[in-house]
C-alpha cells in the first residue's frame, strides 16, 4: 500500500481520512494572532504610510511561511480539535462542547471581521456555521461519510458580534443514503438567531 492510498477511507468512501492533529505550542497563537490581524485589515483606517508599513511586514511574513506550505490533511490547520475553529482561519473560532451521537455542540463569538452591515453578523457566516455543524453531526453520529447536498437557513434574529452563541445540531433522521440534520443558533439566554435544515448524502466509493 502507497502512503497516498494509507490516507484513504476504504470501508466507506474513498475520501482522505480525517486525522486530528496535535499542534506544535506556537500554532494556536499564531492562528490567533491571525485572526486579530484579520479584524485589524477590515476595520482600519490608517495613513498611507502606516499601510505601507504594514505592507512590508506582511510580505517579509509571506516569504516566512510559503516554503511550508503542504497538500491538505498535513499541517494543524483544520485538524486541531483543542483549538478553536480546529486552528481554520476559515471557520469561526469555536470550540466544540460535545460531540456525541445525540448531537454536536459548539460556543463561541463572531467577531468584527464577520460584519456584514448595520454592526451585525454577515448573514453568508451562518450556513458556514451550519454546515461545520452538520459535518460534525455526521462524524459523532458514526453516519458514512457524506457531503451536503443542501443547506437551509432560516434567518430568525440578526446575528450580534462578540455575544456568546452556541449551535447545536442533530439528526433528525435517516434514509438510505441520506442523513437529514436539523441545527439551532442561539444566545447564551437561549434565543433563537437561526435555524437550519441539511441533507448530508453518503459518497458512493471513488466519489470526490
Ligand atoms: C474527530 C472527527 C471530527 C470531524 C470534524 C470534521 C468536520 C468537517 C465538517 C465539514 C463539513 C463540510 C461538508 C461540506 O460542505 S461538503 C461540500 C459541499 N457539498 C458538495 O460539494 C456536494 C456536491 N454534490 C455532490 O457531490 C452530489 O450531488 C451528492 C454526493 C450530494 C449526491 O450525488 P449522488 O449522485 O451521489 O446521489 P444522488 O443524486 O443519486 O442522490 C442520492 C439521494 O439524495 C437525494 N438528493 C441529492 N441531492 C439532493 C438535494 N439537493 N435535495 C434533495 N434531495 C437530494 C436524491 O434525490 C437521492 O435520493 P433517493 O432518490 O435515493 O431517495
């Protein structure tokens, strides 16, 4: 066996296997710092020389870290389960508060670089936030490893920046092939921002 086909699922699709990671100490304040430069890039407003400035640090970081850079399943990012969002600066730094077959639970806030307008969350986070859950809810519920077919939000409240939520999803049933999840977003008081349905379908062996 190849190292390459070590890295696939055999007994259920033919996708790279999920391996959590354990990362190097410097990781998850590096994600973190990442993520305050994030808020800082979009809601700045500097002098010219002050971005010029910035501009050079950015590029001396860039030159730091591109020799590192590693096909998908190989660094931390993503696949740090103890770090919030698993270490993605593409997902919301959440940490996962239980994770079982009843369902997946996740907490955390949403910050100024997920404005939208008016000071309040941008709406597209939202089925970002959903269909992480969803994925989760597969995986806890030892479901076959399937992809979203369709997502659907339903919008309730708007979503406030740097207030505690928490997501919480579940399957609401099953069908063959297909995995039916059903998710709330709400605030630490239990008001309901959003709700969610989603259709996870098992991938067929040598489906992408
Ligand atoms: C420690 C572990 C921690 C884990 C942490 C990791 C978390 C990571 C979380 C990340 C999570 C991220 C997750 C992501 O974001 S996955 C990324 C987003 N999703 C995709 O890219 C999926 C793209 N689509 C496809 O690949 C195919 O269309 C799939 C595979 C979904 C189905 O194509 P396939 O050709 O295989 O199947 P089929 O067409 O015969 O359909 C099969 C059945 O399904 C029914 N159907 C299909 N579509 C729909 C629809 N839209 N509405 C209603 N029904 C629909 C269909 O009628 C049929 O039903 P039935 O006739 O049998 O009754």
């Amino acid at each position: 066996m190849t190292e390459a086909d070590s890295e696939k699922v055999d007994l259920r699709s033919e996708i790279p296997r999920f391996k959590p990671a354990t990362p190097p100490a410097a990781f998850g304040e590096f994600v973190e710092n990442m993520r305050r430069l994030q808020d800082l890039a979009v809601s700045i407003d500097a002098p010219d020389e002050v971005y010029a400035a910035a501009q050079e640090k950015t590029a001396e970081l860039i030159e730091l870290l591109a020799p590192f850079e590693a096909r998908e399943g190989k660094g931390p990012a993503n696949r740090s389960m103890q770090l919030p969002g698993r270490g993605s600066l593409l997902m919301p730094p959440w940490k996962v508060e239980k994770f079982d077959e009843e369902s997946v639970v996740a907490t955390g806030v949403l910050r100024r670089y997920h404005l939208g307008g008016g000071g309040v969350a941008h709406g597209g986070v939202l089925p970002l936030i959903f269909d992480d859950n969803f994925g989760m809810v597969v995986y806890a519920a030892k479901r076959p490893i399937s992809r979203t077919a369709y997502l659907h939000v339903n919008y309730r409240k708007v979503t406030p920046l740097n207030v505690p939520l928490a997501i919480e999803g579940k399957v609401d049933r099953v069908d063959g092939r297909k995995t039916f999840i059903t998710a709330r977003l709400t605030e630490e008081d239990g008001t309901l921002l959003a709700d969610g349905e989603g259709l996870m379908v098992q991938l067929l062996p040598g489906q992408p």
